[in-house]
C-alpha cells in the first residue's frame, strides 16, 4: 500500500504557497463572511453570520464550481428577503481575485465558479499536503470505541465474518481520518459452555474418537488435538478435569492464534483483544449489577436479579442473574459497557451480524441504565450477510466457507473492496468472475488501473524532462482539468460525511467517479508533449495535476484497506 503519490522523493514540485488568487473550500468560506459583513456595513443591515456556513460542491457543473445557501441562512433575520440579500452578497464576491462569476438561483442560493488559476492551484496543494490531504477534524474531540468481528474463539473464521472484518476496519479508518480518537476492539468470547464443548472435541480427536455430539466438526479440531498431542503426549492419555482445563486452555490459544492470523493476511487489526472470561475472574459482573442497582435499575424476583430495561424501550425486563446464581451473558453485556465506559470512550460502535437486531434494545437499555445517552453514547450497526457464488466449503473446517479461502481465491483488495462499496444493511453477493477479472465491470480494478496509469503518466512525463517546478495554475483550463479539480477537491468533504455517517461506501463511489474523471482527462490532455512539441509551462501543471489525482486514489483507496499499485 502507497501512502503517498508515485512520483520520486527527489522530483521537484510546486510549493502550495506560490499562486495568488487561489482559493480553497475553507478561503471561499471565508471570503463569504467577510462579504456578509461588508455587505451589512454598506446596507445598514444587521447581518448575523450563521453558525455553520455551508460551501458543497453543485450537483450540476454548470452551475459553477461552489454553492452556498448562506443568503437563506441569515435572511430572514436580518428583515429582508433572501435573493435580495443574495444579489448584494454576489456584488461583493465578484471583487475577489479568484472568483471570475457569481450567479443568483432560485430563492437565494449563490453559485460560484472560480478562476482557472484558483482552481488550479488545488492540485498543488494536493501535491503538497500528500498523505494528509482529505483528513480534517470533522470528528475531532470524538473518543470512539470500535467492536466488530469478535467471533468465537472455537472455529475458523467464515463467510459471516467477512463482511463486518473489511466494514468495521474502514470504518474505524475513516473515523480516524476525520479526527477521531478510535480504538478498534475485538471481544473474545471465551466464556461459557462453547468452549467446554471446544474443549471436549479436541479431547476426542486426540483419543481417536468421533466428536461428542453437538461438538465442534471439521479437520481444524483434528489439527488442534495433533499440535496438541505432538507437544504433550501424555495429555492424551487422561481424562481428569485439569486434562480437560489444560487442553482447553491450549486449544483456545492455538485457534486465536489462527483468527490473529487470518486477520492479518486481510490487513486487519485490533488495538484490544478483550477476553470475556476476565470480566468473570476479576469480579466485573457482580460490580456491574451493583453499580446498576445503585441506579435504580435493578431489582428481585423469584430468587433472580433483573435489570428494568423496560424502562428504556425494551420489550421485556432482561435477566442479569439467574436464580441459581449464575450470570447470564446479558450481565457480561451489562459489566463490558460499563468497562468500555470506564475505558474513557464517550462514543461505543457496535457492529453485530444480521441475526443480532434483539440486541438493539436491549444494549441501548444498559447505556440508559448506565446513566448514559442512548442516542449519543452507543451506536448499534447491523450488516446483511452476504454471498459468493461458487464458494466452496472449507474441507479444514468442514461445513463453513473460511475467510481465509476467500482471501486466496478471490484477493484481499477485491474482496476488501467489494465489501466496502456496498451499504453494511444492504444484502450482497459477490460474483467471483468479476472480481477476478481485469475489467472496467471490476470496480477495484478500474480503480487501481487509475492510479497504476496516473504513475505511468507521471513516469513517462519525467523521461520526457517535463519539469513539476514550472506550474501555472491557469493553464488547467480545459473542461476535463475543471471537472477533475472539481473532483479533487471534493474528497475531504467525503472523507467527512463518510466519517459522520459511518457509510465508508461513499468513498468507494467517490472513487470510482474520480477514476472515470481521470480517464477522461488522460484521453484529452497530454502531459507529454508530442514529439515536435516543445515541454511548456502546461505540461509541468499537468504533472501536478496527475499527481494529485494519483495522490487522492491513494489515500482513498489506503482508507478502505486496499492497495494501490503503481503499475498492473
């Protein structure tokens, strides 16, 4: 994975700092409210600026370059009618440098497009912010707790696993990118019966027998009793509890190791691995009921504590401690919030599988409980599973489709990819021949072969002497440059509402629509000169402007776990 554009670290380029005129996002904001104030001066009028100005990029190109709704904002507030005060405000902005027109629509929006030496200008600053361009602080002061995958520690994990591993993994990225403060967190469910029932189908492969009924299948647990039995031989002839306790606890290493491992061959990784069983041993759930009861929620019955989660939405009252004296595993839901609470995240994002939504509620009603705010503190998402045609079932586990066959059929940035660009509550099936194809119908590679042609761009460009110093932003002045910074410089914005929406689809759209701007530009502009061509001041911008493209795949497609090559 590049995490930056292809061009040499020797190879002179523009400094940011050298155009007049430029004018980025966050300038025309500026300049917006300095034309509110100037506006309110010479009218007479008390202008507020709003509290949040809104610059976003116009569906439609010909309405410019910018568009604001500010005259709309403040307008009535300041007793006059919007499109008037939008006439005034667009007098104002035609006098910046970098402006060249601005139109009044509608009832009031302001439509701006810039000059071709402001726009231009972009692509250096792309150049020189680099790795950085597209981050910001949309979600700065944002302590966020990430939970996905979190399989149980007795299999390999499968095709279920698969769709939350690359969603939850670009997502906490995403998060990361737009300020956020994220731990990504895997919670091992190694409490409970499963893994008794682990235990004991490793011990009958290790004697030669057949698994116990309702135990664990497949080749992986004949695997685990040989590694187990090869090291400590004389586990295999006894059959006493500390046998028992010994072989599980060995098991259960050796088949995290293996989710460690398959993980990591999807560029997958956890900040925490957090063990259920030591919220058992250190006395966190009966912390967890007190601290609750201290609340006001929790109460007796018939011998059983239970926490009133109806009092918050939930459809019935849930059992923390059962009458017999043993916790349920709502009561390790109840202490691992409260621990991940008491851990600092304000923010705790769960993300469960599809067959998981009872337990919206009723984790929502233990952040009440908690003395938290449901709608704020916790988020639950739900993924739609998915299916790949022609998947075969794994012979080492038996009656699953293994995420790491998947891998190694299909691809870790395909299938990376493909999981990414589609909405997490949206089913998916995933069609092995496109994703295996090099084809504009495969959407990772039409994005690869972007940046793959961009380094080729910028490679021939420097054999040819064309120089990156000798830049002038307006000579970017053909439709398809326009239409390429304009994409350009849409990326932090999606970057941000990505972030905001937990949607890292988004970015694999923006993607792809900046790829097809790339292609049409490289169909129409050359960078190279032809060959009774001599090299000018347009073919060093065009450079630039090829870098920042291959700048912005980069960081787009590293966003979302996927690597982007320099040459296929």
């Amino acid at each position: 994975m590049l995490s930056g554009h292809c061009a040499r670290p020797d190879c002179p380029g523009p400094s940011a700092t050298h155009y007049p005129g430029r004018v980025t996002p966050e300038e025309l904001k500026t300049a917006i409210a300095a034309a509110l104030d100037a506006y309110s001066s010479s009218s007479g009028r008390d202008i507020v600026p709003p509290a949040v100005l809104v610059v976003e990029r116009p569906k439609n190109r010909d309405h410019g370059d910018w568009a604001s709704n500010v005259a709309l904002q403040t307008a009535k507030a300041a007793g006059m009618p919007p499109r008037e005060l939008a006439e005034g405000l667009a007098a104002v902005l035609r006098e910046h440098d970098g402006i060249d027109a601005v139109d009044v629509a509608g009832p009031g929006f302001l439509n701006i497009t810039l000059s071709a030496a402001a726009a231009g200008a972009l692509a250096a600053d792309i150049v020189a912010a680099g790795h950085d361009y597209g981050r910001g602080s949309a979600m700065a002061g944002h302590v966020v707790n990430m939970e996905f995958v979190s399989a149980n520690p007795t299999g390999p994990l499968h095709l279920g696993h698969t769709r939350w591993a690359a969603l939850g993994d670009a997502i906490a990225r995403v998060l990361t990118a737009a300020g956020a403060d994220v731990t990504s967190e895997y919670y091992i469910n190694d409490a409970g019966s499963q893994m008794n029932v682990f235990a004991d189908s490793v011990i009958a492969r290790m004697k030669g027998r057949d698994v116990p009924e309702g135990g664990y299948p497949g080749q992986y647990i004949a695997d685990i009793a040989e590694v187990i039995a090869t090291d400590q031989p004389a586990l295999a002839d006894s059959c006493d509890d500390a046998t028992r306790e010994e072989v599980r606890t060995r098991a259960y290493d050796l088949q995290l190791q293996d989710i460690k491992d398959t993980l990591t061959e999807f560029d997958v990784h956890f900040d925490v691995w957090f063990s259920e069983s030591s919220l058992h041993d250190s006395g966190a759930l009966g912390s967890a009921v007190e601290r609750l009861r201290e609340q006001g929620h929790v109460y007796d019955d018939n011998g059983a504590v239970w926490l009133r989660t109806t009092d918050f939405g939930d459809d019935k009252d849930r059992v923390l401690i059962r009458s017999d004296g043993a916790p349920t595993y709502f009561a390790a839901d109840a202490a691992y919030y409260l621990d991940k609470k008491d851990r600092g995240f304000s923010e705790k994002v769960y993300l469960l599988g599809a067959d998981h939504h009872g337990y919206v509620g009723r984790l929502k009603a233990i952040a009440a409980a908690a003395g938290d705010d449901p709608d704020t503190n916790i988020e639950v998402l739900i993924g739609q599973l998915i299916k790949v045609n022609g998947a075969k079932l794994s012979k080492r586990a038996g009656n699953i489709i293994e995420l790491r066959d998947l891998v190694r059929w299909l691809g870790r940035d395909a299938l990376r990819y493909s999981l990414a660009r589609i909405p997490a509550d949206s089913p998916l099936t995933l069609d092995p021949e496109v994703l295996r194809s090099a084809s504009n119908d495969n959407p990772v590679f039409y994005v690869q072969y972007a940046h793959a042609r961009a380094c080729g761009v910028e490679r021939n460009a420097l054999t040819a002497g064309i120089d990156a110093s000798v830049f002038d932003a307006s000579t970017l002045s053909h439709p398809t440059e326009a239409a390429l910074l304009a994409g350009l410089a849409d990326f932090p914005r999606v970057v941000a509402q990505a972030a905001q929406l937990r949607e890292p689809h988004r970015i694999a759209r923006y993607l792809e629509s900046l790829a097809g701007l790339f292609h049409k530009w490289y169909d129409s502009c050359r960078v190279t000169p032809l060959a009774d061509d001599e090299p000018g001041a347009v073919h060093g911008s065009r450079l630039v402007l090829d870098r920042a493209t291959a700048q912005v795949l980069s960081n787009g497609l590293e966003l979302l776990g996927v690597s982007a090559p320099e040459r296929m």
